[in-house]
C-alpha cells in the first residue's frame, strides 16, 4: 500500500529505527527492492530522481512501479529524490508520488551551492504545494559530500543545529537531509561520521532526520547515527555495484559458453533475462542486507 515518509519515519522514530530509500533505475532494480521488502517485512521508500524518469518515457516506469506497489503487502512510500527546483516537484506530485525531496541547497545545475535564503525560498514554495496534497517533503541544509570530491568532516559543510531549526520552522518540511560527513556515490577513504552532530541536531529539533550517500558507510557507524536519530537511509550506489558485478560475471560466463560453442560448432545463445535474473538476485541481497542493518526487517 502506497503511504507517506512521513508516516513511515513516524513510526520509524517510536520504535528507534530507519527505514532505507532505496533508488529505482530501471525494471529490475524496482523488481529486486520489492521482493527484498517482502522478505524482510520491511516498509520501505523507494524513490527515484529526475535523470531517472527521463529515461525513459516517465509514465511507463512509474506505471511499473504503482503495480508493484498495489501488490505489495508493506507500506511503501514513492519519493521523489533530489528535486532541483519546484517545477520538478510538480511534475512528480502529477505522477502521484506520496513524497518529495527538495533540495534547495544546490542550485539547479546540482552543483553551485544556493545560498540559505533561496534555499528556504524554492523550499517553502515546494513543500506549500506537495502539502495541499498531503505529500510528504524532504528539506536539504547543509553541503553533502559529492563524487569526486575529498572526503571532509569540516564543521563549515555540516549542518547546523541552530540553523536546522530556523529552516524548519521558515519551511515546514516533514524531513531533513542532513550533512553529517557522508558522501554521495564511492569514495576513496573511510567517512568520519559527525555522530555529535547528529546528536547535537536531534536534541534541537524533532524533525526526522536523512542520510544520504548511506553507501560505503561502516555498519557500526550507520547504526550509531540511527541511534542517535537518523529515521531514512538512502541507498543508491550498493544497488547499482551489486546489479553490475554480477551483470560482469554473467557476461564472462556467456563469453565463456560462446566460446565453447564456436570451438564445437554449436551455436550460440543470447538470453537477456539469463544475465539479469542473476543481477536481480544480487540486488535483493543486497538491499535485504541494508533493511536488517536499519532495523526495519519485520517492522511492516
Ligand atoms: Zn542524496
């Protein structure tokens, strides 16, 4: 049944754990969150961004992804990850999706910081407009780490409690994406998560708080934040590394029986679903894994 965050982290909150957010690209990787929820029990969000979409026609993923959820027996939720701007979220509030993340803190080139008060101004105008429909929102404050970049803990890229307060109380979002010390996509290093700053904003304001760039983060660490108040993890790059690795060794395995063929003239074959039923499988360990990690496995 489709639900909002907002209810999700609710009760995320009472029963001290996350639900994980996990990104739909394409069929497969929808199909393999699914099936992982189903095992687990898990309520979850699944949620897809704006490049997504347009890769193919919009409706026909989301027309996908509302069957599967119609299927489903745990609550999910269908976000909108890293709106840029508010025509972005309109489209997706027209898609029926139950929540939105706008990210008000790049501009919307995803690159070029904006500064607090547009921020708070695209902020406040998205989230008026998913409100009127009873959609959940997703606020960003702060720098979150980005491909390609350093890895930092500076105190000047991290959230700040005071200032997480004010943005709530100027915008009204139901969540906040907080920079905690996490990086969006791999990264070379181990991340130094910012604990006393999640515990410093978690004491400050009651808003559920996110964390993005939740791949490549140690366990200890992931589940120290949720302790400390982290309601939704975002789980992308995990997804796409265990589709692809397994999408390599299932390509070398056909080069392999190819190879065979041609040396006894038999004949080849080209099975798609051959390679990505495995890549499917691969991913839904992967994705279970995460849920038992953030507590919410049999919380549905
Ligand atoms: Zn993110």
């Amino acid at each position: 049944m489709l639900v909002t965050s907002k209810e999700l982290v609710e009760k995320a909150k009472a029963g001290n754990y996350a639900v994980g957010a996990f990104n739909a690209i394409n069929m497969e990787s929808a199909q393999s969150i699914f099936a992982a929820a189903e095992e687990e029990k898990a309520p979850f969000i699944l949620q897809i961004t704006a490049t997504t979409l347009s890769y193919t026609a919009p409706d026909e993923l989301v027309a996908m992804i509302k069957a599967l959820i119609k299927r489903a027996s745990v609550p999910v939720a269908l976000h909108l990850d890293h709106g840029r701007d508010y025509q972005t979220v309109l489209k997706f509030l027209r898609f029926g999706f139950s929540s939105v993340m706008i990210d008000g803190s790049l501009q919307a080139d995803g690159k070029s910081p904006r500064t607090y008060e547009e921020n708070i101004e695209v902020t406040r105008k998205a989230a008026e407009a998913a409100h009127l429909l009873g959609v959940s929102v997703e606020g960003e404050i702060g720098r979150l780490g980005q491909i390609g970049l350093e890895i930092t803990a500076e105190d000047e890229a991290l959230t700040r409690p005071e200032e997480a307060e004010k943005f709530i109380k100027d915008t009204g979002v139901d969540l906040l994406a907080v920079s905690i010390g996490t990086h969006h996509g791999l990264f070379k290093g181990k991340p130094v998560i910012r604990h006393d700053r999640i515990k410093e904003i978690a004491e400050t304001i009651p808003t559920p708080l996110v964390m993005h760039g939740g791949t490549g983060v140690p366990d200890e660490d992931v589940q120290k934040a949720i302790s400390l108040g982290i309601r939704k993890v975002n789980i992308d790059t995990e997804i796409r590394v265990a589709f692809i690795e397994t999408m390599k060794e299932e390509i070398k395995k056909l080069e392999d029986e190819h190879k065979k063929a041609d040396e006894t003239e038999g004949i080849r074959k080209y099975d798609i679903r051959k390679i990505l039923k495995p890549c499917r499988e691969s991913a839904k360990k992967a994705i279970a894994v995460k849920m038992r990690l953030f507590g919410s496995s049999g919380k549905a």
